[in-house]
C-alpha cells in the first residue's frame, strides 16, 4: 500500500506563493503518474496539475498553467506544487494522489490518495 503525505499548506495573502509536497512512502513502484487535485467547500474536486514519472510530460488545468508549476524530486518519491500569484479562490484541501495506469486529468482512475492540505488565500 502506497501512502502519499501532502505537507505545505497554510494561509497566505493574495499575490502570494506556496510550495506543496508531495512524499510517497510504502511499496512505491516506478511508472506512476503523481497529481494534484483541490476541493473547495461546496465544490467539486478539480484537476490541478499532474507529472509523469520521469518528469518529462506534464498536465495542467488551462485556468492554472503559468501561475503553478508542478515537478518531481531528483529521488522520484517526493513532488511538489510551486504556487504563484494565489488568489482567493485557490482557497482549497489540495490532495496528491498516484496512478499507475490511467488518465492524469481523471481522479476517478488514481489508485492511491493523501490526506489533503489545506490552503488559504486571504484578500
């Protein structure tokens, strides 16, 4: 059982930057993709970005390309969400999660999840 820990999180002002990570700990096993997704209350849980694992393919929601950018630790264990230019409505439990086989934009096909982070964008 792969286990993801999500760390990184807390309350910025608007304009600010955060960097989420991302540690696998467990039986991990090569060729996984690792994601990020975020659930606001009320929402449903949105596809932030994901990363292959060799690093070389990446994906992002349009809305958030260019402001956060996603990357793999030299060890392939450890990924990490660099956040730039937060607004309020980036305020989220953002989860990392890992697929083995599937689509990386789809949470419903990622076999493996965190327990989420909470973030905060103050105005």
């Amino acid at each position: 059982q792969v286990q993801l820990v999500e760390s990184g999180g807390g309350l910025v002002q608007a304009g600010g930057s955060l960097r989420l990570s991302c540690a696998a700990f467990g039986p991990t096993r090569s060729g996984y993709s690792t994601g990020w997704f975020r659930q606001a209350p009320g929402k449903e849980r949105e596809f932030v970005a994901a990363i292959s694992w060799g690093g070389g393919n990446t994906y992002y929601t349009d809305s958030m390309k260019g402001r956060f950018t996603i990357s793999r630790g030299s060890a392939k264990n450890t990924v990490y969400l660099q956040m730039n230019s937060l607004k309020p409505e980036d305020t989220a439990v953002y989860y990392c999660a890992a697929v083995v086989h599937g689509n990386p934009r789809n949470g419903y096909e990622y076999d493996y999840w965190g327990q989420g982070t909470q973030v905060t964008v103050s105005s």
